[in-house]
C-alpha cells in the first residue's frame, strides 16, 4: 500500500482509496476519488504542503491529508 504523500515529484498516480477520516468527505469534494489520476507537482521546501495536480486543477494538501489518499504509482500522464 502506498499513500500519496510518498510520491515523488512528477510522479503519476491513481487513487485507488480513502482511508475512512474525519476529512474524507472534504478530500471527495476536492476531487480525490478512487479512479482518479493525479500527480505530484511539487512540495514545499519543508515537504509539507504539497501540491497535486487533480483532475487539471492545483490542489494543495497538507502531509496529513495526502497519507489518507491510498494510491497506485502509474506511468500514464495524468492531465498536463
């Protein structure tokens, strides 16, 4: 199992779960959902926030809420 705060900038990858959260609902509002192609952009100096494209738009999550997204490194681009 691997979460999204474990990728690596310019990294692709598909969220294949929530983990169940108080900030789940908020992370579904976003645009994270299981089927769903991302990709880290970039993180903050410190690693903390970090920046994901989703769906074609800039979604900045904190380290938290990024480890609730479990995902599956792909190859395939995901938008930009």
């Amino acid at each position: 199992m691997v979460t999204a705060d474990e990728l690596k900038p310019g990294m692709h990858a598909k969220i294949s779960a929530l983990t169940p959260s108080p900030q789940e609902d908020r992370l579904i509002a976003m645009g994270c959902v299981p089927g769903t192609l991302i990709k880290l952009e970039f993180t903050a100096p410190a690693g903390d926030p970090m920046a994901f494209n989703v769906e074609g738009y800039l979604l900045g999550l904190r380290k938290s809420e990024a480890k609730l997204l479990i995902v599956e490194p792909t190859d395939t681009p995901s938008h930009g």
